[in-house]
C-alpha cells in the first residue's frame, strides 16, 4: 500500500506540478531558526529555478542539500523545482 501510494504521489501529483513544497514545523521541543532547503543534486534547470525561489521567500537561511531521498528524491528528479 505504502508503495502505491508513493507511486501516485509522485506520478500523478508531483509530476504534474509547477513547484513541489514540502513544509515542516519542528517539534514542540525544537527551537529553529527559519530556513529553506532546495535540492542541489539533478537536473541544472531545476536546482537553478529551486534557488531562486528559496531566495525569494524571504527566510534568513538558504540551504542547498546534495540529499537524494525523501521529497527531493521524489520531485526534482522528475524536473519540478
């Protein structure tokens, strides 16, 4: 089941997208200062356009990220920023 709906997520939802976001919060416990992660690892395109609009959000923190899984594994390999 986890599978399929992995499938669906990214075939038919993500593939399908201008821009892939994936928001977190911290725990209660956790203390963070407000930062964006993009994907730095793909297709040049997309890690260009994943940049720019990180920076355009107006977060303090910027962060490229080389990680090939979870929601970067998902969406900027199949080209959506």
């Amino acid at each position: 089941m986890t599978q399929r709906m992995a499938y669906f997520v990214t075939q038919e939802n993500q593939s399908q997208a201008d821009f892939s976001i994936d928001q977190h919060g911290g725990d209660i416990h956790e203390d963070l200062f407000p930062f964006v992660i993009y994907p730095e690892v793909g297709i040049y395109e997309v890690t260009r356009v994943s940049r720019e609009t990180a920076a355009l959000l107006g977060v303090p923190y910027v962060c490229g990220s080389q990680s090939t899984n979870g929601t970067f594994g998902s969406s900027a390999p199949i080209g959506v920023p």
